[in-house]
C-alpha cells in the first residue's frame, strides 16, 4: 500500500477546498500502519479548529451498517429471523403488495420500496413514520438492489418495536456498549461540541450551522434518531467496530455476533438496478456494500453523505477508515465523493 499517496489525495482534497479537513486511520491486521489528522474543522471560519484524531464527525449512512448489525444480533439472540416478513410487526405490510416483504429484503435493499425520505422532512415524526411504513413497493424495482433510505429508516422502527425501547437505547445496549464504543452515538450533546466538525451550514432550510445534530433530513426531523442516518463517531470507534467484523464477529476474543451471520452479511445479496448505483458502483449484502469497484472482489464498507468511508479487506486483513465533513459548508460536492473514495482504496492497493 501506498501511504504516501493516500496523504497525497487528502491533502489535494483539502487544497482544492473540497473538505476542511480529515482523519484517516489504516490497520493491517493487529497494527495500525497509519493514523493522521489533516486540515481544520471548518477552514478559517470563525470556532474552526484543527482537526485532531479524536475530532467527532456525522457518519451519515455508515450508521445503516450499525443497523444492520444490530439487527443481527437480535437474530442471533433468537429474538427475530432474516425470514420474517415485516407483516409480522407492522399491519401496514399486511397488503397484497407488501405482504411477503422480508427483513432479509430491507436489509439488502431489494424491497421495491424508494419513497424518498427527505420529501417528508417538513412533517412531523410521527407522521413521517406512519407514511414509510404506508410505503408501496414500485414492481419495476423490487428484487434488484435499490439503494434507499426508508429501508433502514423502517428497519430502526423495526429495532425499537421488537426490543421494545427507543432506537438510541437499543442500539447502545446491542452493538455501542458491549463494543466499547463510548464515542459512538446519537444526539450528541452539547458538551461534546468542541470535538464535533460541523457537516453544513444549512441556508436554505434549517439555515444554521449544522454542528453536532445530523446533517440528514428526514433523520434530523424523527428527531435525530434513525436506522438510516444520525450517529456520529471517531475513527478509533469505528475501527474497533471494523475489526469485530473482521474477525468473524469476535470482540476481544469473544462471539459477539456469529460466524454464519457475519459471512451472510458480507456477501452479494442480488444485483444492483441498472439505473440505481448510489454514491459509488457496488452491490449489498445485508447492511454492507460489496466489491466497490477498484477493490479487491472480497471487499466490503460503506460510505456516507457527509462524506466518511469504512472499508474492509478480509484477504489483506486490512481496514480503511476514512472521516471528514465533506459537505461543508455546502451540500454541493456529492459528486467529489466517488473519486475521494476510490483514490483512497486505490491508494490501498498500491504494492
């Protein structure tokens, strides 16, 4: 790998202003081979600071895989099946069209549903809960992967239904607390601002610098808690949160989540929609993204809106973690995403 050209793309990327700033951490097997901060939380905006490797970042989507794993440890506990049909918890899948929708489908993106969540953003929590779980299936997409959000915005209400507390609750007691993630979390508060970097400032709608409440939307108007969207982490928690799936579910040489689910996971569920490939080309298994396009084909990660990367290399034993606010401080770069991504895994693999 090369790690002087990884330094490369992400100072270029500070240079050409298309993100203040970055922490990027790389491990290869139990050894961190690279750690670094680069650039400020804000350029030289008024409260910027230097980005520092404990700097606090909005994952965006990343926090989907922290769904779905919390998912399958419910599956593991014997709680729920990856057969279930939604039906079985919500009476609004008790349609015709609806009514064989599985957790297995949501969780891979091929339930057909593409209501956009961010249309609801102007109502209410409760109503924009009751309008995902009314959500028809559209026939022209269903069983191919189609990258949405409202699939793991229904899976949250999902997690909450069945262990029957509040999303932010349950996932601390599922996945955050017994990982050690004590930097992981939604809602952070306000004491915690002088580690966050600000994802946006918001104009047009919230019009307020969006600093340490979640830059989605829809997230954001179900009050900040959402499967899809809404926790914001360190680079040192999410390779804590990397290398338990990449040691086959273990955490300290413990079963935290099985073997079985972790292999399910982590490979091809169906093929993605010719016209749907989201941020960057790739397919899903259950919660992750599988063989991004210039990694190796055992690849698998996610990305996020604002702009962090968690890759995984299980052949090479190596992980990627990649954190900045790339959207700030306007959501006006999502097009720089693809090629920061692709340059940092390229750079990976490098010989």
């Amino acid at each position: 790998m090369s790690i002087k050209r990884i330094d490369e793309v992400i100072e270029r990327g500070i240079a050409e202003w298309r993100f203040p700033g970055a922490v990027c951490v790389v491990a290869r097997g139990k050894e961190i081979v690279h750690r670094k901060a680069y650039g400020s939380t804000m350029y030289d905006d008024p409260d910027s600071k230097p980005v520092t490797l404990d700097t606090i970042y909005d994952i965006a989507s990343i926090t989907k895989v922290f769904t779905a794993t919390a998912l399958l440890r419910l599956v593991d506990q014997g709680v729920m099946n990856l057969e279930d049909r939604l039906a079985r918890y919500f009476p609004e899948f008790a349609t015709p069209t609806k009514r064989r929708i599985t957790i297995r489908d949501l969780l891979s993106h091929r339930a057909g549903l593409d209501l956009v969540s961010s249309s609801l953003r102007t109502l209410p929590a409760k109503t924009i809960r009751e309008d995902m779980l009314r959500a028809e299936p559209n026939p022209k997409i269903a069983g191919w992967d189609w990258y949405t959000n409202i699939n793991f915005a229904i899976l949250g209400f999902l997690i909450e239904k069945v262990a029957e507390q509040l999303l932010d609750r349950a996932m601390h007691e599922l996945v955050l607390e017994p990982l050690g993630l004590s930097n992981t979390l939604y809602r952070p508060p306000k004491a915690l601002r002088p580690r966050i970097a600000p994802s946006e400032n918001d104009r047009t709608w919230r019009k307020k610098l969006l600093w340490g409440e979640v830059n989605d939307d829809s997230g954001w108007a179900l009050g900040g808690t959402a499967g899809h969207a809404g926790l914001f982490s360190t680079a040192a928690d999410l390779l804590t949160f990397g290398r338990t799936w990449l040691e086959g579910g273990r955490f300290r040489g413990k079963k935290f989540l099985s073997k079985e689910l972790v292999e399910q996971a982590t490979k091809r569920v169906s093929e993605v929609h010719p016209s749907n490939s989201f941020f960057y080309p790739g397919f899903h298994g259950l919660g992750w993204r599988i063989d991004l396009r210039v990694a190796p084909k055992d690849s698998y990660g996610h990305g996020g809106f604002t702009g962090p990367l968690l890759q995984l290399f299980p052949k090479r034993r190596t992980i990627l973690v990649f954190l900045t606010n790339l959207q700030y401080p306007r959501r006006d770069k999502t097009k720089s995403l693809t090629s920061i991504w692709e340059s940092l895994v390229d750079s990976l693999a490098v010989e």
